[in-house]
C-alpha cells in the first residue's frame, strides 16, 4: 500500500509541473502589461519602466523562465506585483476562508444529494422522485452567479436574515455555502438515484428477499453499501470542482477567497500569484483524486491496489 | 420493486404551518438603518499601498485622504490650502514660498515643521525610494530649502505655473519623515500623517479601518471610526447598501439608480467629475488624417441624446478638450448636431460615400450602449462603424503602441484631468511628447502653436496669463478636432438617508473626512 502511494506522489509530479510551466507562458501570453496595470494608465513612461523592472518583466522571456525554475526548485513563488509580498504569504491569508467554505459546502452536498437521490431511487416515479430529480437537474444547470443574486436579494435585502456579505461566520456561510452546493447536490443526487436502481436490480438483493429478511433490513444492509461505493468517486471529484465553482460564488458573496484571490489577480495580471495559485490547484485535484481511491479501496473490500 | 419504504409520518399540514409561522416571522425581522461609532464604505476595488508617494489608485487615494494632508489640496474640486497657511510663487514661477500650519503634529508625535516637510520630499525624490509615482509627478522639483522654522522653500528646474496643482494631488501629501526612516520599502503598511483619521489596520484585499484623531489640528472628525470595505462586484455592493451594511457605495450603475431613490432610507447622489468621455481619432491615419472628417464626425453626434441614453441623463456634453472643473477651461462654440452639414463636410473631403471605420472600447455596458448610440447616429451620415470591445489590459496594450505600429483607428475611451488644471490635462492629450507609448496623445496630434502656448502656460504663475494661454490653446485644438468631444460622466453614488458628509469628490475618489451620522 504504502509502495502505491509513493508510485502515485511521484506520477503526480510531473503532472502538476506541466501545469505551472503551462501557465507560466500561458499567463505571459495574455495581452496586458502587469506594469502599466501597476502604475496607472495615467502614469509617465519612466514610472511605468521602474515598475517593471521591479517585476523582473523588463527580461528575456527564457531568462525570466529560468530565474522561475531555480526560485522554484527553492520551494519559493516568487514576489506578488500587486501586494509586494511573498506569493506563499498571499495565498495562506485567503486559504482559511476557501478551505472552510468548501468543507462545508462540500458535506452539506453529500449528506443532502446522497439523501435525496436514495429517497427518489426507493420512491422510483412517484412524485417524490420527479420532485428531486427536477430539483437536481435546476441546481446542475442553475449558473451560481444568478443562483447567489436570487438568494442575496430574497435573504439579505428582501427578508433581511442573513448578511450580503460572505464571512466566516455561521450567518455569513449560509448562503455562499448553499450556492456553491447546490450543482453538486444535483450530480451526486441523480448519480445516487440510478446507482442504488441500479443495485436493487442485483441477485443478491433477489436473494435476500428471498430469504425473509425485512426491506428494511435488505435496504440498509446489502443495497445501500454496495450502491454508495461508486458514488464516493462522484462525491470526490465534486470536492476537486467545489474550488473552481468556488471562483464565482466568492466574488459574489465577496469572500475572500482563494477564488476571489485568483479573479483580482488575472485582472491585475499578478502573475506570480496566477503560478502559485495554479500550483495549488493542480496540487488539490491530485491530492483528491488519490484519496477518493484510497476510500475506494477501503470501502470495497474486492479492490486491493499493489 | 417500487413500494414506499420508509413511511412519513408527520402530516403534510401540520408541516406547512410550521413553514409558513417561520417564513411570516422572518419578514417581519427588519434591519433598522444602522447608527453607532463606524461609518462604513464600499468601494469597487482594492488597496494596493497606504504610501501616498507610492500609491496609484483611486481606492488608495480615498483611504489616504483620510489620513494625509498636502501643502496644498483639493475641497470640491477647487484648490485650497492644507498645510500651508499661504503660499506665494516667485515671478518666473521657478520657485514656491509657504508659510506653514504651526502646532501640527503627525499622527506618531513628530513635529510638522518646515524641516520634515524637507526630510519628507528629499526622500522623495531620492531614486531609491519607493515613492515613484510622487517622484514622476514632482519631477519639477529640484530641491527644498528650511528658510525659518515654519517657513518653506521649493525649488523647480523651471518655470511652472501648474506645479502648485501637481502639489495639491494625492500623491504628494506628506507622510511623517520618522515614518519614512523607520519603515522605508515597508511605509506601504504603516501610513502616519497628519490628518483627521489615524490608522488602525488594514486587512488587504477586504477593508481598511481608520479612526479619529484626538490630536487633529483643525475641526475634529466627527465619527470615531471609518471602515472601507472591498466589494467589487456591483450587485453585491448594492444589496450591501440596501441591507444597510454599509453606508455608502460608489461606482453605482445608473440601472439601479431608480431603486435606491424608491427606497425611503437611501438617497442617491450624482455630482461633476474630471472624467471625459471622447472618441479619440487616429490623426495618422486615413480618414481621420483630414480635419473635415474629423468635425463632420462632431457634427454628426447628438451630444445630449448620448448622455441620456448611455447614461441615464447622468453626464454633462463637454464644452471645451478639458473639464469644466479644471483651471483653464474655456468654453468653445459647440459642435451641435448637424447631420446635414456633416454629410457636406465628408462630401467635400472626398468621402461623400461614407467609409467604414473599427472603434476600439472597454468592455461593460457603459462603452457598449456608448459605442451603439455612435454607431447609430454614424450611420445616419453614411458611416458603418464597427464597435469592438477589448478588456482593459488587452485595450491598454493596443492604445499605447507607437504610431508606426499603432493599429487603432478610433477609440472610444476615458480622459482625465486628475490635477484639476489644464496642464497637465492638456500636455499628456495634445502634446508631442506624449505620443504613446509615452504618454495619452493617443490621437498623435500636433501643433506647433499648442507646443508654445502650453509652455507659455506652465512658465509663469499668473493666473490671468495662463488662462490666455490655455483659452487659445484650446480653441485651436477644439476646432482641429482630434477627437469627437462627447461627454463627461457624473458620478453616481448611493448613502443612507442618516449619513452626510461623504462625497464623491470630481477625481471620482470618496471624500469623508466629514462623515457622521445625522
């Protein structure tokens, strides 16, 4: 086991670094001098010219690649344009309220699709079932921009019980939280839904009626369990989608995430904190998607892994 | 398989009453209009430094004013003295003499005197310190002389009858010279002035708190704590104000204004600005190169249609290259909207059968509904105009190309007079030396007479001789027509009904050095 993790850490490697250096070209590519940005449109062409020369921009784009990669292989991100500090520096202010976020948001989705999608798998075409299958497809195709206005303006401006503003209090988390929820309460709900149909359709479940054992008992015991195991990959990868959904829900709930944090740096074209936030990204799906097949593993007794 | 397996068993009624009781009660939770110590404020981007010397944004101009004072500043747009009881120019305007505020003290217990006001723009001026955008803006400035304790002396490379203008902006308000010693690289995070607010903290990229000055020596503050909080998005901020988290918001877009004035607890306030609204024209290239082309384009825009309809009737048709507000305005005779004499003009400069043309634009509603109202009124002449929206870091790259590789034809952009005098209004638009990628010249216009009556503008401190110099100025360049001279924008900003005090200043910054409740 601990052989498979090292195989796959190191696998992970070579694919995050691909995406830094992607994104290291890619983001000096984009039309839009950080420089300019920086010092005004206003401003003489001398401050301009000082400006960039402290990003290090006034270089040759392989000089700059190269100073990227030995400050790199020194665990360091570099310098932000914008704040003038550290890139680890910027990003570790406004990982708490990203990290919280998406936590609850995350098992908020969970407990409420994974409910919902077995209620409608045991209520199979009744109205119960078209109920949540309805809701699910309107909180898959619902854009969480227009889902978090409706809820700002009915709770905070209509009604006026919960605060506008997102933060990391109880009554600031609510409706982010919702939001940024409610696509994956939608996937993992109808993915639930059809596998736990799915099992229901299995001979051992024939068998153990069969065998006089109580719906209850045949529900909870055998189908259940076996139904929810490929929902955990859903309900992983929801987790790796619940940072990118993160983007727009923080900058309409104006919460200072690292979603947000990403927004205000493309448009500032902070380049240096674009790389790191990247790198984090990448970083996060990989770490994901090793420990969903880690519970996959553990879940399922018939899958061993070298 | 589709029997009902786990039974509900709490009535369906009884459920719905227990909704609807919750639902009637929380509606009934209202928010009364906030009161207490703190006034807070939205604005639609951040802080990048509290420095006056080094900061470059409106969001930081709005924080630092609270805090920083100038020799010299800008109350309603118009100049006054600050820190200096009086001032005087020498009479080439080479030099300027000020008497100084005696008893100030900065927010950290030194002394203002005419010597920190020495150390503080020494620094400034040094190339090392991290003061480059105060450094780019004095570059005038030669050195400072202490004549007695409270008596001060700046010394120009040349004469400049603008630079007391260039004195009263933001960027060079004074910070505390033992500030500057003890945190150097760092004064980005520890502003110290002399200002009504000192400072408390500031959570960068979410808000910045600042509190009264017991100490102050004018009128003290009249609300014990100001907070400046960070929404950029404008629904959001909106709802803010509706909700009555914060007090005031900027930038509020004119679709929503008829919701705030309906609502009894928030007022809507519009005031001038020193932003222009142009189309600037690409003078190098065909057929903006002919001068006839460029006054039948005037003449071919209903200037008071477009500030209704793209902003709400929240704009004023320019009457001169320059703003109102700024010192040297001088009204020219409007180009009034003329279809019939624009066609007669485009006809007698060879394009009597139109020609079609490509103009640049910010993205937003603002430039879009601008650009469409043109190109309306364009085609109405004969012209097909071609509207095409850039976001703002690709615009800037295009724009300020050099000429030979500038692909631009028109654009329709901003302009500013951030000093309030037409100086510096008129230099970095008209002037040679502004060409990009130096400057804003966007259009490359030139004139030999501008190039001397601007430096006949700047060379003495006499007002009278330099509102001749800038009236004739402008004339030349108003009927050369560079540019299509639209509008200027107001700016829009919703308070509560409880708050005065806090305004829009024309630099679209926020002024609430008088805030408080009523």
């Amino acid at each position: 086991m601990a052989l498979f993790l090292i195989k796959r850490l190191v696998q992970a490697v070579p694919t995050v670094l691909g995406v830094v250096v992607l994104i290291f070209f890619f983001v000096r590519a984009l039309p839009g001098d950080p420089a300019r940005l920086y010092a005004g449109v206003d401003s003489d062409i001398t401050v301009v010219n000082a400006v960039r020369e402290r990003f290090g921009l006034d270089r040759s784009l392989p000089e700059q690649f190269v100073r990227f990669t030995v400050q790199l292989a020194r665990g360091e991100l570099g310098q932000s344009f914008r704040a003038n500090r550290p890139v680890g520096q910027v990003m570790l202010r406004h990982l708490q309220p990203t990290l919280v976020l998406g936590a609850i948001a995350g098992v908020l989705a969970t407990i409420v699709g994974v409910t919902l999608g077995i209620a409608a798998a045991l209520r199979r075409n009744s109205p119960v079932d078209l109920g949540i299958t309805s809701l699910s497809i309107l909180g898959i195709s619902t854009p969480s921009f227009f889902l978090g206005i409706l809820l700002i303006y009915l709770f905070a401006v209509n009604w006026r019980v919960l605060p506008v503003a997102g933060s990391l209090t109880p009554s600031g988390l609510v409706l982010p939280a919702v939001t940024l929820a409610a696509g994956a309460i939608g996937t993992i709900a109808r993915f639930a839904r059809s596998s736990v149909l799915e099992t229901f359709g299995n001979d051992y479940i024939r068998t153990a009626y069969a065998k006089g054992l109580p719906q209850r008992v045949v529900i909870n015991k055998h189908a259940l369990r076996n139904a929810l195991i490929p929902v955990l990959t859903i309900v992983g990868l929801q987790f790796g989608f619940l940072l990118s959904g993160a983007v727009i829900v923080e900058t309409v709930f104006n919460f200072p995430g690292l979603g947000w944090l990403l927004i205000q740096s493309i448009d500032a074209r902070d380049y240096p904190v674009i790389q790191g936030l990247m790198l984090v990204f990448a970083l996060q799906f990989v770490f994901i998607n090793l420990l969903v097949d880690l519970l996959y593993a553990a879940a399922d007794p018939r899958i061993t892994y070298e | 398989m589709t029997r009902s397996a786990l039974r509900e068993h709490r009535p369906r009624a009884l459920r719905i009453a227990v909704m609807a009781a919750i639902i009637v009660a929380l509606t009934g939770f209202g928010q009364a209009l906030a009161q207490g110590d703190t006034i807070r404020i939205a604005t639609s981007l951040g802080q990048n430094s509290l420095a006056p010397g080094e900061a470059t944004g409106l969001p930081d101009a709005t924080v630092i004013r609270t805090m920083f004072e100038g020799l010299v500043g800008f109350t309603d747009g118009a100049l006054v003295n600050e820190l200096a009881s009086s001032w005087e120019a020498n009479e080439d305007a080479t030099a300027y003499t000020f008497e100084l505020q005696q008893g100030v003290t900065f927010h950290d217990g030194t002394p203002f005197n005419a010597q920190a006001v020495k150390d503080y723009y020494d620094w400034v001026m040094d190339e090392s310190s991290i003061a480059a955008r105060a450094r780019g803006l004095l570059a005038a400035m030669t050195s400072v002389d202490v004549v007695d304790e409270y008596t001060v002396r700046i010394n120009l490379s040349g004469p400049n009858g603008a630079f007391i203008f260039l004195l009263a902006t933001s960027n060079a308000r004074i910070a505390s010279p033992a500030s500057v010693a003890e945190f150097g690289a760092d004064l980005t995070r520890h502003p110290v002035g002399t200002g009504p607010f000192r400072f408390v903290s500031w959570t960068e990229g979410q808000n910045v708190i600042v509190e009264r000055n017991p100490d102050y020596w004018g009128d003290p503050a009249e609300i014990e704590r100001l907070e400046f909080v960070v929404v950029t998005n404008a629904a959001t901020r909106v709802a803010m104000l509706q909700s009555g988290e914060v007090q005031y918001i900027e930038a509020l877009p004119p679709q929503l204004v008829a919701t705030i004035e309906a609502a009894p607890n928030l007022d809507v306030l519009a005031g001038p600005t020193n932003f222009l609204r142009i189309l600037q024209l690409n003078t190098t290239k065909a057929p903006f190169d002919d001068v006839r082309v460029r006054q039948a384009l005037n003449y071919a825009v209903d200037k008071q249609v477009l500030a209704d309809v793209a902003y709400s009737g929240f704009a004023t048709v320019m009457t001169a290259p320059i703003p109102a507000s700024a010192f040297g305005h001088a009204e020219q005779p409007a180009y009034d909207y003329d279809p019939e004499r624009a066609k007669a003009l485009l006809t007698e400069a060879g394009y009597g059968d139109g020609f079609t043309f490509t103009v640049l634009t910010f993205t937003g509603d603002e430039y879009r509904m601008g650009g469409q109202v043109l190109q309306q009124m364009f085609s109405q002449v004969g012209l097909n105009m071609i509207l095409d929206q850039q976001e703002r870091g690709a615009l800037v790259d295009q724009i300020f190309l050099p000429a030979d590789e500038n692909p631009t034809e028109a654009a329709l952009v901003g302009a500013s007079a951030s000093t309030s005098d037409a100086d510096l209004a008129l230099t970095t638009s008209f002037a040679r030396q502004s060409f990009p990628p130096a400057s804003n010249n966007w259009s490359f216009f030139t004139n030999d007479r501008v190039e001397e009556l601007l430096a006949a503008g700047r060379a003495t401190g006499d007002p009278a001789s330099r509102q001749d110099a800038y009236a004739e100025a402008e004339a030349i360049i108003w009927e050369q027509a560079p540019w299509v001279f639209l509008v200027s924008p107001d700016s829009i900003a919703g308070r509560a009904a409880n708050v005065s005090g806090v305004v829009a200043a024309p630099d679209n910054t926020i002024d609430a050095r008088r805030a408080k409740f009523d």
